[in-house]
C-alpha cells in the first residue's frame, strides 16, 4: 500500500494486513535475535485488530465547542453572525455531512479523520522546512570516543536497521499505556488469573494468548490501553513524492539501504544483506569514512535544497529532471532508502544556531522529502528531522529512544572492509534545473534569514510545586502563554496544541484550544490593577481547570478541529459549495494559528523545535525537567521549564515573547505562593 495507513483496513487492505501479519510470524520463528533490539511475548501489531474506533463527536455538541473557542477571539456582533451561520449548518448541510461520514465509518474499521488528514498535509503547497518538518536533538554518545562524525552516524545507522528489523519481524514490543484501573490487582475468584497488573509477564502471557480481535479487551482487563502502531509502518522506506496539486506518500518494497548526503553528493550505503540481516557497525563505519574521504562537493548544484521550495514548483523540476532517462532510477534510489543521513560540515556556534542548524539549516544537504533524515555534525551531536504527513511524534519519539540507547549501550567500533562499498548516486542535471537550484538557494537564505530562534529557561516551575498547589503543570504553562500574548498584543491569540488520540485505531492528533473564554479573563484579571491576588488565583484556578477538561475531551475524541475539518473535506469532496461557517470572520480567525505549541520529553532529547506555522504565528516548543543551563550556567542541572520559540521577524519578535512568558511565569508564581499547598 502506498497512501499510507488511510485504507489499512478497508476488505482488501484487511487481506492484505493478514498475509502480511503471517509473514510477520513467519520471519519471528525464522530469524534469529541478533539483529532485534528486544523480543517480546505480544507482538508489534498484535492489539490492530480490536482497537477501539475514534469516536465522532455530535454535531451539537462540535457546534457548541466550536463557539466557546471563537468566543476570546472576534466581537459581539461577529459572534452573533458566526452564531446564525453554525445555526443554519447544524440544521442544514452540516447535519446531512455528519450523517453521511457517520454511514461510511460503519462499513469500515478505521478513523473519520485518517483520508482527510492525509489529503490535509499533501494537498498543502507550502515548503517542507519550517512549515512542517520538525526536528529532534539527541544527547552525545556517552562515550566521547564514539561522537566521531563517522562513527556516531554509522552507530544511529546500525541501531536504526536494527529497530527497522524489529519492527518489521513483530518484535518490538507494542505501545502501552499502563493504569491501576479495572480489574489490575484486584482479581477474586474464578477472575483471581487477572490478580496482575500492566507489564508484568503474566500480562504479556495472558494477551498474547488472546486472539487479535479480542486482544485490546484482554488489557483493557488489566487496566492497560494499548495505543495504535500502524504509523510505525511508514517509518521506514517510504518518502514524500512532489506532485503538482497533489502529492504521494510512497511506501517502496523492502529495500536496503540508506542514502547519506554530504555536500552536494548524495551515496547509497547498504545496511541490510540480501538475506535482510543488518550489516555489522564496522562495515557501515568504514563505507562512511570513504565516502568522507572524498573531496566536500559545494560546487554542483545542490539538488536538497529543491526539497526546500514550493511543492507545485518542486514537482515540477522533478519533471525536468526525469526527462532525462537516466535519472529515473537514480532518484529511486534515494526515494526508496530506509532513511537519509546529512553529514553536515557546518559547526553551529551558539545552542540556538544548533537548533536552526537541526531544523533546517541551509538547505542544500538536506531530503526533507524523506519520512525521516538524520543529521549529524562534525561534533557527532545529531537530530532526526523527520516530514510529518505519514506520522506524528509518537513513533518517532519511540524510535530514538530506542536507537540512543541501543547505540550507546554499543563499545566504540572498528572500521572493517565493506562487501557492498558505497555508491555514488550522480544524477545528470538539465541547465534548467542547475537554474532552479540557483534561485531556490537565494530564496531559502532570504527565508531562513526571515526568522529568528529565541530560548528560555526557568528553574522551579515544576510539577512538583504546580501539583503541590493543587492544579495541572500543562495548563498553567499554557496560561503562561496567554498571558505572555495577551501582555505584548493586548488581546487573546488562536492557539493550538497537540493532544495525541493513538489510543484509537489510525488516531492521529486532535487540537486543545487553550485559548478560551476562561483564558481571556483570566488574562484581563491579571492585568486589571485593581484585581486582587485572590480574584486572580480564582481566574487562574478556573482557566487551568477548563483547559484540564479540554485536554481529556480532546483525548477522547470529543474535541472539535478535526470534526469540522472532515465536514469541510466532505462537502469539497462532494462537490458542495463552501458551507457558510467556513466563510465566517471567526472561522478564519481560528484558523489563523498564533501560538503553535507543542511538547515532547525524553531524556535522550538536548532539543527539538519547529517553525512557525504563519507570519504572525510564534512556534513554541517547550518542555520540563532537568535544565541545560544554555545561557545560563548556575542553573544547569535544576529542575524546570524550557522552552523554544521561534517566529518571523517582520511581524513578531521572539526574544520579546520569551521575556513575556518568563515575566507571566513571575505573576503566575507570585499569585501561587500566596495560596496554601494542597492538603
């Protein structure tokens, strides 16, 4: 299948997954252990089949959720317009829509949300970079010897095959989420077997002894809710195709090897023998360190940075270049690599340049196109920069914890002769597409240049002491960043953050609207100079609260972007003329995202961030935990708050946004202290 996992489970591809889930068990009574990073009783897709289905919100209830979230954001009177169009959609069009989605869902085992989401990223035209790629840092090796350039890039290589194999042999174990609800722990009688707990070995036994179809019940029992895994089934050997109006997320067969670029020049490196085992680390050590020996290339035109430009116009220089015959399969060879590798050349300066460099640098030595690429620099720090319309972070996340830990756990390798030496891929440039890349690479230094990365560290704003205080770490972090909007612009902003809905079969993300009637007083209270401390611990008390129930509603299906998203795509998929909801002030309003926030943590993450998603959009990522102390070393070490904001500087100015969100940190604590801690 190559669109990805939106017809997984229609009737053909249900055959499909089934021949493919018994070749799956074939090769884990085949092959041996040595090239999996684990082994497990319950194996990868094993809970597919019974995964609860993402459930479509009412229609009323979507209308309902949808005007408390325009409330903050237009005027009265724009308001009572946008209350007459939701009006006349929910008692027209929109009903027949909803009940059209609703009939289709029923003949199928998949989510609402899955073929409009896909179409979402590809129909998209706007440049990879900055607009959708995010990045992820990885610590150092901890063993200073293996941050070579070469040998930390042949280790994540090795590590990456190796969970590639893993996952493909249904020996990674699958995602889980683990409680002390249901029946964990609290078996009696002829349910005295279920007297266990998620995790625990008679948990895998019992599971795995459970038919697919039941499986996802069997957990359920132990209070564990396994989290859907067929993203992972585009993680690897698959890329993003430039088509003009539309492109393709394709899958290719099972292939070998990687593609390593450095400068200009794009190699073939194989990591898996013909028999589909992993090459050892030495091999692939010594096939970089050839390709690094050959002069840097900065002279041909660098063909990455084509992935860097409009995806109509990239389309079509691809159709230049393939017009040239002896292209084709060597652009398939770097289409269909498992993954990319950039051994860049450029040693970033400063931590903020690193998190540039990570996300996009200049553009020439990237594959933004690739499902996943890992950039590693002369230093050996890394980061995996990965195109975000076949998966979310979920996957991915998983995969470098997984890739770091098997390769640190690794001694330092030995170069030894690679039986497969590396291939240079030349492609043969038409003078038209040299031009091309001329002009893309004066337009993306015009757009890097266009932005600018400002960080931030707190120490002591922590779950610890937020929990102590008897409210939610989360909500009171995005409150933080109401107040820091609302403080430099005077007004509330369209905020997104991502709430991850794997808990359903193909669930994908939903959005948590922390900007909302709540949030919006709670800002004016705290700016208002006659509000006391109490009347603003009670604002914040109940803007932290809101967003809490936001948060769960959104987990649970029950929010309303991704409902009002899949109306749209069914009315233009019908040929309908646009709703009138979808022309309204408001809708346009919410649309328009300014503060674009997301957070993952991982110990093995040193940063991760991505662009903003707008001219007047600020691109915060942000995280907890043990600080780096980046710009300032006294806190290193000190538990807290840190955050990336990055946005264009014709119309924001993130260094100003920072200071905001430190400064509305302060008036969040200082109205905090003043509380008691919770009992």
């Amino acid at each position: 299948r190559l669109l990805g996992m939106s017809r997984l489970m229609s009737r053909k591809g249900g055959q499909l997954w089934r021949q493919a889930a018994a070749a799956t068990l074939f090769r884990r009574f085949l092959n041996s252990g040595g090239d999996y990073l684990q082994q497990t009783k319950i194996p990868t897709y094993h809970f597919q089949d019974s995964l609860p289905r993402l459930p479509i919100p009412e229609l009323e209830k979507t209308a309902s959720r949808y005007m408390k979230s325009a409330a903050p954001l237009v005027t009265e009177a724009e308001l009572v317009s946008t209350q007459k169009a939701m009006d006349e959609f929910v008692s027209g069009v929109g009903s027949k829509l909803h009940k059209d989605i609703v009939e289709r869902e029923k003949k199928r085992y998949s989510s609402f949300i899955t073929d409009a989401w896909f179409d979402m990223y590809l129909v998209n035209r706007d440049p990879l970079p900055l607009n959708i790629n995010p990045q992820l840092t990885i610590h150092d090796d901890p063993i200073p010897e293996k941050n070579d350039q070469a040998t930390r890039a042949a280790l994540l290589a090795y590590s990456t095959a190796r969970f590639m194999r893993t996952v493909d042999d249904g020996h990674l174990k699958p995602d889980m989420f683990h409680t002390q609800k249901c029946l964990g722990g609290t078996g009696t009688g002829v349910l005295s077997f279920l007297n266990g707990k998620g995790g625990t070995s008679q948990f895998d036994t019992m599971c795995a002894m459970t038919p697919k179809q039941y499986a996802f019940y069997m957990s359920y029992v132990y209070g564990t809710y396994p989290l859907d895994m067929s993203q992972y089934e585009n993680l690897m050997h698959s890329t993003r195709i430039p088509r003009k109006g539309k492109d393709e997320l394709k899958k290719f067969k099972r292939t070998k090897h990687m593609v390593v670029q450095r400068g200009a020049d794009f190699w073939a490196v194989d990591i898996l023998r013909d028999d589909g085992k992993v090459v050892p680390v030495g091999e692939i050590l010594s096939a970089l360190q050839l390709i690094m020996k050959a002069p840097l290339n900065t002279t041909t035109s660098p063909l990455g940075v084509l992935t860097t430009m409009n995806r109509d116009q990239w389309a079509g220089a691809r159709e230049e270049l393939l017009s040239v015959s002896s292209n084709a399969a060597k652009l398939d060879m770097i289409d269909s690599a498992l993954f990319a590798i950039c051994l860049e050349n450029y040693t970033p300066t400063s931590y903020i340049d690193q998190q540039n460099t990570m996300l996009h640098g200049d553009g020439r030595n990237r594959w933004f196109d690739k499902s996943f690429q890992y950039i590693v620099l002369p230093s050996g720090r890394a980061a995996l920069n990965f195109e975000h319309s076949w998966g979310d972070g979920v996957a991915v996340l998983r995969c470098v914890n997984e890739v770091f830990d098997d390769s640190a756990a690794m001694a330092t390798p030995s170069p030894s002769t690679a039986k497969v030496p590396p291939v240079k891929i030349e492609l043969d440039v038409p003078a038209s597409v040299a031009a091309t890349c001329t002009a893309a690479v004066s337009a993306f230094d015009k757009v890097r240049a266009s932005v600018e990365t400002s960080i931030l560290e707190v120490p002591g704003f922590t779950s610890k002491y937020i929990s102590k205080k008897g409210l939610g770490l989360d909500g009171c972090l995005q409150m933080a960043f109401q107040l820091a909007h609302y403080q430099l612009h005077g007004h509330s902003g369209a905020t997104y953050e991502s709430a991850n809905q794997s808990a359903y079969k193909h669930g994908r993300t939903e959005t948590v609207r922390s900007c909302t009637p709540e949030s919006d007083l709670m800002c004016k209270t705290f700016f208002d100079k006659s509000a006391s401390t109490a009347q603003k611990n009670a604002a914040l008390r109940t803007a932290v609260k809101n967003h809490g129930t936001l948060t769960r509603e959104a987990l649970m299906g029950k929010g309303w972007d991704r409902h009002m998203f899949a109306l749209k795509y069914e009315a233009l998929q019908n040929g309908l003329a646009l709703p009138g909801i979808y022309q309204d002030a408001s809708y346009h309003r919410l649309s328009d995202i300014i503060l674009s926030t997301s957070t993952l943590s991982s110990p093995v993450l040193n940063g991760g961030g991505f662009g903003p998603t707008g001219s007047k959009c600020y691109g915060i990522g942000y995280t907890t935990g043990t600080l780096r102390g980046v710009l300032d070393p006294s806190i290193k070490g000190q538990d807290g708050f840190a955050t990336s904001v990055m946005a264009y500087t014709d119309q924001r100015d993130p260094a100003a946004f920072t200071a905001s969100i430190q400064n509305s940190l302060g008036l969040l604590r200082e109205v905090l202290d003043a509380s008691p801690d919770k009992p």
